[in-house]
C-alpha cells in the first residue's frame, strides 16, 4: 500500500508541476509578446515567437478542436485506469505518466479555454511548441526507454 501511495504521490506532483511550468510560461508569452511577434533569446537559434495553434502537433488538423479535446479526455481517463489498477508500476512511471499527463492538460486547457494552443518556443528548425509539447514527448521517450529496459 505505501509504494502505491508513493506512485501515486509521484503522479501527481510531477503532473501538477508540468501543467504550472506550461501554463505559467504562456500567461509570460501573451504578457510580453503580440501574435507573431518575435524575440530574440539566442541570435540565429532560439526564439519566443507567440503563434495560436488551431491544431495539433505541426498543425495537423486545424480548427479540429473538439477531436483534440476528445482525444485528451480519452487519455487523462485512461492513464487515471492504469494509475488506479495497475498496481505493479513504479516511481519512474508515474513520473512518465505525470509529464505526458501534465503536458495533454496543459495543452486541453487552452483548447477548451481559447479554441488554440498558445505556442512559442521558436527553434528556426522546427515548428514553433511550447512548454507542454516539451513534457509530452520527453515524458513519452521516457517511457518508451523505460519499458525497452523492463524488457531486456
């Protein structure tokens, strides 16, 4: 009982913590920047470019927002499921869980709130993501790495 307590202490805390950390850092965006306003962090390869998102990841599927916001809702229960029932998971992954959660909340909150995704960290390279795009990828190569070692 007390490893579940944990596990799921964990979950939580880590979730929480990346939904504030996305959150936080849009409310500064749209404070400091205008739509499609730039600026400079590190010349040539870092930028704060403030952009609404009306789709998913890349832009994939503009102004689908209701698919999106199901597709969150469809997550955010399923890995409550596994956190409440799958009892034999650990400390690293409810970390995992709690940063993708953490990330998909942070993203549906814009979504049901503004209709968009607030994005700004601007590599030049890549499409323009923010906070929670961050927490969602590395909670998921996380996890992918941590089941390739359960396995071997």
């Amino acid at each position: 009982m007390k490893k579940e307590i944990i596990n799921l202490a964990m979950f939580i805390t880590v979730t929480f913590a990346a939904l504030t950390v996305d959150q936080v850092s849009k409310v500064f965006v749209v404070k400091q920047l205008r739509v499609g306003e730039s600026l400079v962090v590190l010349p040539q390869f870092f930028h704060l470019t403030y952009i609404k998102n009306p789709g998913g990841a890349f832009g994939i599927l503009p102004y689908r927002t209701e698919i999106f916001i199901f597709l969150a809702f469809l997550f955010i229960i399923m890995v409550l499921l596994i956190t409440t029932f799958y009892h034999d998971n650990n400390w690293m992954l409810s970390a995992c869980l709690g940063l993708i959660t953490g990330g998909v909340m942070g993203n549906l909150i814009d979504r049901i709130r503004l209709g968009y995704v607030i994005d700004f960290l601007d590599f030049r390279v890549w499409p323009i993501f923010n906070a929670a795009d961050v927490f969602i990828t590395g909670g998921a190569l996380l996890l992918f790495l941590l089941l390739l070692q359960s396995k071997g």
